[in-house]
C-alpha cells in the first residue's frame, strides 16, 4: 500500500509561473484535503473534497484550484505563483468524518 | 469558532525527562481529538486519538486523556528518548465536519 502520493518532492518556481501538485492515494478514501505549512503558523486548510466531483475552499484559498475527477487524484494548481506561496504543502486523505487523515511526505515549494 | 491552542516550543529536555505538552480546545459539540508527530522531513503521522469524553489514547508510550471538562488532550510520556525529537501537533475534527484544525505545532528537542 503507497497510501498518499505526492510529487514532486521539491520545487523552485519563478513568480508568475503556473504549476500542478500531484496528489494521490490507494486507500479509496472519500475525503482529501490540501495543507501548508508555514513556520509558526501550522497548518492551514487550503481546499478539501469530501468525493469525486466535489471541492470547497478552506482557509487560505486564495491563487490556489483544485478538482477531484476521480477518487484517488486531488491536484493543487497554482496559477500564477508568488513568493508569498512558498511554503511546504501536504495532501491528506481520511475515510470520513470524525477520522484521523493520512498524509503525503510533502511538497517543497520555494518561488523566486 | 473551533480552534486548538498547545504550548509553544521548543521544548528541550535530557533523556529519560518526563513529557507533558499542553492542548486545550475551543468547540461547539464533541470533537474527535488527534495528536500528530511529524519528524524532520517527513510528513504528518497520526500517534494517538480519542473519540469521546474521558477515552485515553495511547502509542509508543504516549498518552493524552480526553477531558471535556477542562477541553484539554494533553500529551504525556514517562521516559523520553533522543529518537522523540520532532514536531508534534494537536488537532481536532467535529463528527459532522470535514476538515482538521491543527494548533500551530511544538517542537520537542532532547538531549542526549
């Protein structure tokens, strides 16, 4: 079992660049969810999908799209990417509500 | 609003110290409540959780008690070692909810 996928590892994006996070997961997991972690900030929800075809916002949702075509993919676009998207992101998927989430290894974002 | 406030770090403490880091809850309703460990370029890993009032999680030698009645989950284990060092999160999720709010994280140092 790989559980949640994430690529690339690491990245460096020049600002006004547009780009795709992969996310996937083999656990057949209805919810996903994308993160950033920013250092004293924790982390924060960006978007979230509770099954195939259905995405919201999350707490800093801004320069950021998802879509969820299928249950095992949830990729983050950002659009035009600036310095103050640096960050690392992490994709998580759970059964369901009331249940703990399993998590990427993350994604190394530095945008120059 | 739900919110998760835990004691800031770093923590630093020699090995075989007793551990105990803070997490008290804002909610309105019954949250399941999670602590996760994130070591050095890894990703988030569930360590323990509880799912009702008065439940005790438990792993690794880690503890945390669900107290409603302080709204508190704190982290605890007896003996601590070198390999405990890492940064660790408590979060809480509402059973009709779909997202996970995390406090900011406290990183734990131990020394040798």
């Amino acid at each position: 079992n790989a559980g949640v996928t994430q690529t690339p590892k690491f990245q460096v994006l020049k600002t006004g660049q547009s780009m795709t996070l992969q996310c996937a997961q083999d656990m057949n997991h209805e919810y996903m969810s994308w993160y950033r972690q920013d250092p004293g900030m924790g982390l924060r929800l960006i978007h979230y999908s509770v099954g195939a075809g259905i995405t919201d916002q999350g707490e800093v949702p801004n320069g950021y799209n998802v879509s969820r075509s299928t249950t095992e993919d949830f990729p983050l676009r950002l659009l035009s990417a600036a310095p103050s998207q640096t960050s690392v992101y992490f994709c998580a998927s759970s059964w369901g509500m009331n249940t703990e989430a399993f998590f990427g290894q993350g994604t190394r974002l530095t945008v120059v | 609003g739900n919110s998760v406030t835990q004691m800031e770090g770093p923590v630093t403490l020699s090995e075989e110290a007793f551990l105990t880091i803070n997490c008290t809850y804002t909610a309105t309703g019954y949250p399941s409540l999670f602590w996760y460990v994130q070591y050095p370029g890894e990703g988030l890993q569930l360590l323990l959780k509880a799912t009702k009032a008065d439940d005790k999680g438990s792993n690794k030698g880690f503890e945390a008690t669900y107290r409603k009645e302080t709204t508190s989950f704190h982290l605890e284990k007896g003996s601590v070692q070198v390999s405990d060092s890492a940064v660790y999160f408590c979060a809480l999720r509402m059973n009709r909810d779909d997202k996970i709010i995390f406090g900011k994280g406290t990183r734990l140092h131990i020394l040798p």
